[in-house]
C-alpha cells in the first residue's frame, strides 16, 4: 500500500486518544487500522489550568506510538486535533509542540464549534439517511449537543461539561452517591436548558448519540436489562439504580464495561439523563463514529478540492458585504508575488497559497465595523468567528496576517502563533501588504506588474521609471512602506529597474 494514499485522523480527547487510519483510492475510503488509548488529558489540568507533567509525559508516550503507525504519509494526509482539554491548559501551546515533534505531524486545537461540526460530520457518514437529526456526543470534558438536517447543520453547541470533569466534580474518589448524582443532574440540567430552544425545532427524525461514554451506557443497558441496542429514559434510570446501589466505582458489576470506563460512566450518565428529560427524548440510536470520522472526511474533501474552509471565507464575504472584485485583484497579485519568493524562502506550498488567498479576500473584513484602524477590527472578528474548518490556529494565522497588513508593520503580531509559523505568516504578511498597496486605486493594474525577488535576504520589488511615473500615489505609497517594513524588521527595497521599461 503507498503511503501517498494513506490518511489518518488523530483525537487527543479530554478521556481518550483516537486514530484511525484510512486508505483513500479512486474508489473510496477503506479503514485499515484504529487505535485507542486512555490518556485521561482532562483529569492532568492542575488548579492553575495547566497539564501536569505526569500527564503530558503519558499523552507524548502515546502519540509517539500513533507517529510509528503512520510515519511516511503525507503532511497534508494526517490531521491532529485536541478538543476540550487543550482548549482549557494554559500551556497547551507548550504541550503541542512537543505533541507535534514525537506524531510527526501538527497537532492543533478546534473551537467546541469545529468539534461540534466534526462530530456531526462523522456520525452523518454512518447515519445516511434524509431527515432531521439531533446529534450527542459525550466527551470526558465536554459535551456537543448538534441539530440538523441530513448533512446541514442548523445548531450546533459544545457545553462545558463532560464524563472526566463531572466524575470528578461530583463522584470524586469513586463515591456514588444519591445526592451527588442529583447535584450532578442539576448541573447538566442547567447547561443543556440555555441551548434548548434553538435544538428542539420540532422533534428530530433521528436521535444519535456517539463517543465511548453513550456506547458503554447502551452495553450496560442491555446487560442490566437485557435491550438489544439503542438506549431510552428506562433504560437510563435502570442504569442509574443500578450505579446508586452499588455506590462506588470499585463495586460495579459490569461486565461490558472496562474497568477505564466503568471510573467516569458515573459522570457521563448524569449528563445523558438530563438531556434526555430537558429535550423530552425518548429514545436514541448509538453510532460507532464520532470526530475522528469527521476528519478523516474533512481530510478527503481537502484531497478533492471541496475544502469547507473556501466555503467558510465565502460565507463571511457575502455576510460582511465585501468588495469580491477587489479581493480578488488582491488575492491575484498576492498569489503571483508568492510564486516569485516561494522558492527562495522555502514557502513553496500548496497550503501556504490557501492561507494567503483566504487573507486576501478577507483582508478588508474590518470594514463591516468601521474604516478607522479596520485592519484591528478584522483581526479580531477572525480570532473570534465560527469558521467552520479551521482551527484555533488556524484563524490566529489569519487574524495576525490581516492585522499587519496595512499601516505599521511589527513582528509582534506574529508572536502567538506556533514557532513554526511565525516567520513564515509574517512574510505572507508582508506579501499582503505589497499587493494591496498595488492595488490602493481599486482597479486593475495598468502596464506590466511590478515583480518581487529575494536578494541576499532583503525583499526586492522591482518597477519600472516609467511604471512609477504612470502611478505616482504608489511610488509615494512605496516609499512610505519602505520605511514601514525596515522599521518592524524587514529588509525591503524597492529597485527601479530601466530594463522593464517598454
């Protein structure tokens, strides 16, 4: 089997690790290997909010076993991604790094939004049929609650609750007690009652429930009472009895569920129960896929050229009113500026160009608030919007390239994303900059385009006499950037070149 067909998607939950490796050929996908290992990431978060190194020492030894498994694919065919527990670790940018060296690959981090989608997405790939559905998903430290139609999201929520943080919360030390399990419900009431109008539009077709915690809760279910599959409310409750007679973790006796589950199942069910009684359901169908899923056909929608993050950027245009005209002027010049430089400073790449096309048609985003200091508005609006697709890092990408590219120009704006990525945004962000100041007037550029190089580490645009003589608001603009750039560290000249005179 080539390792350019193999893709892979990799879950750094809040409970558990996931991957699950895929074959893609012209004739679909073909699952070739799933692995799985309990991290408990969420239960290493210290008062401080950040992962204990025990903690990220067992996560690092475990993702080191998953980068043997698919060493020798192809970047663009392995997606990482923490949901919960790194959203929360105030050092999870220093965990990612070291996540990303022993994997291989990057490891990034997703909104509770993207997780949300993802989910969904994944559950869809099993669940084809038409009809409106509500989907649930119960992680160790959230919960996504997504409502929709076929394969159409309509509401999608990830509730700061989960089987790890509410084990902990109220069954601390394995203890089962009645009234903690209704504290524990009341908890769960409270957080599912604020997104219940916009879920329950009507009862759904399908209710499907997905992650390890609800397929424990379904195998409990049929070993308490014997119900084949699938779960209800006394199915639920029977679970529950069961759970408080008990009254710890060590006293359990079920034998469908692992002793690793069988420690937070406690916290999970208190969850479920209360989203079945908010929601009025009354029964629930259980699917085997859940996030990892969901990437891996986020993978291969990127591998056929039906990249959702194209269609996110189109949304936010049409919502914002943007100038499509102009943007794409700009993205046009930008793009011919990158394939210029591209060799000379190692960026020739494939997602380099998307990045630098999604900034230039959202470079004036900002006008939707206000023209004054429109570049900080944008910023802020992609640091903040849902954009389906993208990661965390991948909107800071973005909002940091927006940021700097008009008036003062400072590597300071790339200082929060990855090392990785520093340098290289900053550049694209200085591509950016050339390119709209080209195009100030709006219009198309008349004669021939000045061309970018790279010459002994300095940035080189080279123009025309007659050029600049035709366009003297960007000769004054030029000299203005010059200044600009050398003041926030870039080495930049502009070089009036008598040989491109026509």
């Amino acid at each position: 089997m080539s390792n350019e067909r193999i893709i892979a998607a990799v879950d750094l939950g809040s409970n558990s690790f996931h991957m699950i490796v895929a074959e893609h050929a012209d004739q679909g996908l073909q699952v070739v290997d799933r692995l799985k290992e309990t991290v408990r990431l969420g239960s290493g978060l210290d008062r401080k909010r950040r992962l204990d190194q025990a903690t990220m020492r067992r996560a690092l030894e475990c993702l080191e076993r998953f980068g043997q498994r698919i060493r020798g694919a192809p970047k663009t065919g392995v997606r990482a991604v923490g949901t919960s527990a790194l959203r929360m670790a105030r050092n999870s940018d220093e965990f990612r790094i070291e996540a990303s060296r022993v994997l291989g690959y990057p490891v990034e981090v997703v909104s509770g939004h993207e997780e949300a989608r993802l989910i969904y997405i994944g559950v869809g790939s099993e669940y084809l049929t038409s009809g409106s559905r509500l989907v649930v998903d119960i992680g160790g430290g959230s919960t996504e609650i997504i409502a929709g139609e076929s394969l159409s999201l309509s509401a999608a929520h990830s509730l700061h609750m989960g089987c790890v943080t509410f084990t902990e919360r109220f069954f601390a030390g394995g203890s089962i007690a009645r009234e903690s399990f209704e504290e524990a419900e009341i908890a769960a009431r409270l957080e599912v009652r604020a997104v219940e109008r916009s879920l329950m539009q009507g009862s759904p077709d399908f209710v499907i429930g997905s992650s390890g915690t609800i397929q424990a809760i379904e195998r409990a279910i049929g070993e308490l009472i014997g119900n084949a599959s699938g779960i209800d409310l006394e199915g639920l409750r029977v679970v529950k009895e069961h759970l408080l007679h008990r009254g710890h973790v060590r006293a359990l006796k079920l034998e469908s569920i692992k002793a690793s589950r069988a420690q937070v199942l406690a916290g999970g069910l208190a969850i479920l129960l209360s989203i079945f009684e908010v929601l009025g359901l009354d029964r629930m169908k259980v699917s085997q896929n859940a996030l990892r899923e969901g990437l891996l056909a986020d993978l291969v929608g990127r591998r056929l050229h039906d990249d959702v993050r194209d269609l996110s950027v189109q949304r936010v245009m049409s919502r914002t009113g943007l100038d499509r005209e102009h943007a794409g002027r700009v993205e046009a010049t930008a793009l011919v500026f990158l394939e210029q430089v591209g060799s000379a400073w190692n960026m020739d790449r494939d997602d380099l160009r998307s990045v630098l096309a999604w900034a230039a048609r959202l470079h004036e985003v900002g006008l939707w608030i206000s023209h004054r200091a429109y570049h900080k508005h944008g910023a802020y609006l992609l640091s903040h919007a849902s954009l389906d697709g993208f990661s965390d890092d991948g909107q800071r990408i973005l909002a940091a390239i927006v940021r700097g590219h008009r008036r003062k120009f400072s590597y300071e704006y790339f200082e929060g994303l990855l090392p990785e990525w520093r340098e290289t945004a900053a550049r694209l962000c200085v591509i950016l900059r050339l390119a709209v100041l080209l195009h100030r007037g709006r219009g198309a550029i008349s004669g021939t385009l000045p061309s970018l190089h790279v010459k002994n580490n300095t940035l080189v645009l080279r123009v025309s006499n007659a050029w600049l003589r035709e366009h003297p608001l960007t000769a004054a603009d030029l000299e203005v950037e010059t200044k600009n750039l050398r003041a926030g560290g870039c080495s930049f000249r502009v070089s009036v070149d008598s040989e491109m005179e026509p």
